[in-house]
C-alpha cells in the first residue's frame, strides 16, 4: 500500500508541476508584452517629443532667418561691410 501511495504523490507532483510549468509560461508572456507595450508607448512619446522639438527649432531657424534678411534690407551697406569685416578676421584665424 505504501508503493501506490508513493505512485500517487508522485503522479500529484507532477501534475503540480506541469501546473505550475503552465503558470510560469503565462506569467512570463504577460510579463513580456507588458515591457514591449511599455516600450512602444516610449518610444511613441519621445518621436513625438523629438518631432515637437524639431518643428520649434525650425520655426525659430525661420524667424531668424527673417530678422537676418530684414536687417540685411533695412542697412544693405553696413551688411556688407560687417560680412567683409567678419571675412576678414576669420581669414586672418585660419591664416595662422
């Protein structure tokens, strides 16, 4: 009698065992699509951070650019002189 009781303790562990096999393996599914679901959501939100930054940094690269043409219509004669005087200087650095 004691030969079945083991038989049977045996056949319950093991089916515990697959049980828990099975338990492990959903827990570790979830656990992963979880992580990727988090890192599609950060990564989502950093290109639209890195696009919002983008289009702020063109917008102003674009309205300097439009100071720099207005002045440069408003005093065409001093523009080109500071452009001439600035050419000079950095070709005097690099001559060294």
């Amino acid at each position: 009698m004691a030969a079945g009781t083991y038989d049977d303790e045996i056949k319950a562990l093991k089916e515990d065992l697959a049980g828990l096999r099975k338990d492990m393996q959903a827990l570790v599914k979830t656990v992963s699509d979880d992580a990727r679901s988090r890192g599609r959501e950060t990564v989502n939100k950093a290109r639209a951070e890195a696009g919002r930054y983008a289009d702020e940094a063109l917008s102003r690269g674009r309205d300097g650019m439009a100071a720099i043409e207005s002045h440069i219509e408003e005093r065409p004669f001093t523009s080109v002189l500071m452009a001439f005087g600035i050419g000079l200087v950095i070709g005097k650095i690099l001559d060294r």
